[in-house]
C-alpha cells in the first residue's frame, strides 16, 4: 500500500529482458541499507518488487501484464522515475490510498500555466468514469492528486509548484502516456453497485458505512 507522496526521483540506467519479463536496474537516493529483497516500492505508480540491489542500485522486475497496462514499455534508459516506497503503519495518512495496481494509461492532453500551478488535462478510457468525481482523488504516475474538472473520458488536475520539483510531473509534455490508478474506495463501491444492480445514493453509502 502507498500514499502517492513521491519520496524521490530516481534514473534508470538499465534495461534487460529475463524471457517475457522485463528488468530494470534503478538508481535512487534511498539508503540501500534500509531495502529488503521482496519488498514493493512503486515506480511511477505501479507497484514493482526488488530482486536484488548493491551498493547504490537496486533492481525490479515487470511481468508482461504489467508492461501492456501501464507505460513500462516505453521507458528508455536514462529516464527519470517517481518513487514510493511502501506506507509504515502507524505513519501520517498523506496523499490518499493507493495500491499501485495501474488501472489504464491516460493520455497528456495539455498542460497549461494557471498561476504559480500547472493545469494538467487527461484524456482516458470513458468505460473508468463512473470512478471519476470532481474534487476525487486520482494517481498520476503514482502521485496523489485531486481532480478539478471532469467531463467523460477527460478531467484535469493542478500541480503546485512543491509537486513539480519532487515529481517527474513537470517533465510531461502533451501526447504524453502516463499511469492511472483511479480511487480505491470508489472502486470498492462500483463494483458492490454493480453486482447488486442499484444505483449510488446517500441512502446506500450511509447503510454502507460511509
């Protein structure tokens, strides 16, 4: 589990292929003392496990499901990465609860100035809106937003200036692929919705317990 409060940005100076598996060999600032073999740290939102590291490299690895979902297939050697690794219970909630199971790839539609921040507008498969809501949270490249305006398979989110200096975010440009992973809890909720037929109201999320 991860909160989408990127904790630094990484470079990737390798990439292998182990059969259908791809391999990436990441370098961070993380302190190679605290890693663990088999634990998950999120790589631009999807959630990848360490295999092996050294001294200031560690390694994951992206089955093939993962590489058709998310952007992984595109990464070049060089290119920069948010990374997360997994939240400690018994920490501060920042950001919101993400898993880092990619939903879909968005597309950059534009980014634009507003203020200090920068307007950022997604275009996605309209077959996920029913997990999209206006001041709802979404990950973007594993960072947690809050979406502003949505329209059907469009919304758009602002990054301050904070989130553009500890994030890749700032690097997007239009046209751009990214990873989505659409809210937990409203996914939770589709999903019993829709297995029982019914429609949302505030009657049923209160009988729900929320």
């Amino acid at each position: 589990m991860f909160t989408g409060l990127i904790e630094t940005i990484g470079t990737l100076p390798s990439i292998s292929a182990k059969n259908d598996y791809k391999v990436f060999q990441i370098q961070s600032s993380f302190p190679v003392s605290e890693l663990e073999l088999g634990e998950s740290i999120a790589i631009d939102g999807a959630c990848l496990t360490v295999t092996s590291y050294d001294n200031i490299i560690f390694t994951v690895e992206a089955s093939l499901e993962t590489a058709e979902r998310t952007i992984i297939a595109q990464y070049k050697t060089g290119q920069f990465l948010n990374l997360e690794r997994a939240m400690r219970l018994g920490g501060r909630m920042g950001g919101h609860m993400v898993s880092g199971h990619i939903d879909c790839r968005g597309k950059i539609k534009s980014i634009l100035p507003v203020g200090n921040s920068l307007e950022i507008n997604v275009t996605y498969d309209p077959s996920f809106d029913n997990l999209v809501i206006e001041k709802g949270s979404i990950a973007i490249n594993g960072v947690s937003l809050t979406i502003n305006k949505i329209s059907s398979g469009n919304l758009s989110v602002n990054i301050i200036p904070h989130t553009e200096q500890k994030t890749t975010l700032s690097k997007l440009k239009q046209n751009d692929l990214i990873n989505l992973e659409f809210d937990m809890v409203g996914k939770y909720i589709a999903k019993a919705l829709q297995k029982e037929n019914k429609s949302l109201t505030i009657d049923k999320l209160l009988e729900s317990g929320w």
